[in-house]
C-alpha cells in the first residue's frame, strides 16, 4: 500500500479480488470457449447482482457515490461475503469521520490495567487499533518473550504487527505463522475502512508494505476480518508448546482497542507450562 488511503479505492480493489476469486461454476454461470481471466467478468457478476454493468464498472473504478443499501446488499450476496468482510464493503462504501481526530494517542484507563492485572492464571495484553501493546500482566509479556515496560519510560509501545512481520522470531514462536500472520493482515485492512483518518495507522500499513515481502503478499490478497475469540498455537522457548483460548473483550469507550485474554483448561498440558512460565516471568 502507497499514499494515503483513499476508501474509494479500495473499495474498487475488493470488489476486483472478490470477484477473481468466483468460478463461474459455483455461481452457475455459462461457460463459453476458453475464458483468459481468473473469476467472474464484470458484465457476468453485474448480471447476477441485478445492476448495470455500466455502473459495476464505476464501482470498480472508484466511483462509490450514494450506493443504496439493496446495491451493497446484492453486491455482498453475490459475492459470497462474509459479516465482517460486508461490513468492510459498507465502510468502504459510506466512510465516516469520527468525532475525534484518529491520530491522537489511545491511553489506557487505570481500571482497565487494574483489570488485566487481576487476571490470574491468564496471559492478558492490551491492544490498540494500530496494533500497539498498550499494556498487560506480567504473563502477557512473558507469553510474547518482551519485557514488561516500565510505564514512566516515555517509550512509544510495541507493535503486534512489527513483531510479526520483521521479527525472525516471531515464526519461533508461532508453529502456523502463516495463520497469525493473515489474521493481523486481515484485522489491519478492516480496522483501516473504520479509521480512514489515522495517518500513523496507514503509514504501519505503508512500512510494512515495504519491509516485509509476506505482508505485502497477503495484504494484496484482500483479506478482512475483525479479532475474534479463537485458539492458538505457542511454541514457546522457555517452557515449549501450548495451545491457548484466546477470549477477546472490546473496549466500548475506546473503539479499536482490546483485552486479549490467553489461558488453557484446568488440568491440561498447557495449564500447567503457562503456570510455570508464570513463575519464570
């Protein structure tokens, strides 16, 4: 991703993806001689959403004015959407400003570390829209090899993505980095429609664009999705393997940022090396 984000045109980029991504076959569409492009043509996939392909070709082309609802409703159908992936359509194609600037710092309220620090048993991080660590119990740091910072340091926060992208040993730590990787692409473009306004989030994208081959790999792929609860892989090197429930609690007064909540099942292997890298951290 290069220059500043522009909604229009990456709304003309998604539907473009998607669209390749659809086989005329799962959509029953005829099939005549050899076709020389991947997916749907654009008259086909007009057809099937019941609108011009005049004005799907405008679409496309960034041209996103005054899209009704029935529009974005078909354009999602059609194209096989997911919830997250049709509510990034509708922010792409109805941006909104928000009531404040996106670029100020996001700060962390002292009962909401005073909640991750009560989380016994559990590895616990706070995280921003960027991707930013903002906070965490001592296990939540230790879950991700860094040392808790010390809050009077002034020093700017790490950041997920980074870490995951130009850190080696972030594939260490993560037995399908693959996965990791593409969820936090994935959230990065979502998150990206909901703040169009937030220059240090889209210089994140930017440099990582540059820096990393794999996510500029992934990212042109299209991915979208929000962070949902999910299990994970750990491989961790003081204490070795464990597979950990992730719970995800959002913060309402403070949109974009997260509690990552990381623990396992009483009684089970990963339970108890959790515990033990409690004691180590």
């Amino acid at each position: 991703m290069t220059g500043s984000w522009s909604s229009a045109t990456e709304l003309g980029a998604f539907l473009r993806s998607r669209r390749a991504a659809l086989t005329p076959e799962e959509t029953g569409v005829p099939v005549y001689g050899q076709r020389r492009v991947p997916g749907l043509r654009r008259e086909e996939l007009a057809q099937l959403a019941g609108i011009s392909v005049t004005y799907y070709t405008r679409l496309e082309q960034g041209e996103s004015h005054q899209i009704s609802d029935s529009v974005l409703d078909s354009l999602a159908r059609v194209l096989r959407l997911t919830p997250d992936e049709r509510a990034y359509l509708r922010g792409l194609a109805r941006p909104t400003r928000g009531a404040r600037r996106d670029g100020e710092p996001e700060r962390v309220r002292p009962g909401v570390r005073a909640l991750v620090d009560a989380a016994a048993g559990q590895a616990a991080i706070i995280v921003g829209r960027r991707g930013d660590l903002l906070g965490g119990n001592r296990l939540g740091y230790a879950l991700w090899g860094l040392p808790a910072p010390d809050p009077e340091s002034g020093e700017p926060p790490v950041n997920i993505a980074r870490i995951t992208f130009l850190d080696p040993s972030s594939r260490d730590l993560f037995p399908d980095w693959e996965r990791q990787a593409r969820d936090i692409t994935a959230y990065l473009r979502f998150t990206a429609a909901r703040h169009p306004d937030d220059p240090e989030l889209h210089a994140l994208i930017g440099e990582l664009s540059v820096r990393s081959t794999d996510f500029a790999r992934i990212w042109a792929e299209h991915p979208v999705s929000d962070c949902v609860h999910s299990v994970r892989e750990y491989r961790h090197p003081q204490v070795g393997s464990m597979i950990l429930d992730e719970e995800i609690v959002r913060l309402t007064d403070d949109p974009g940022m997260r509690i990552i909540f990381s623990g396992a099942p009483e009684g089970t292997e990963s339970a108890e090396r959790l515990r033990l890298l409690g004691t180590l951290a």
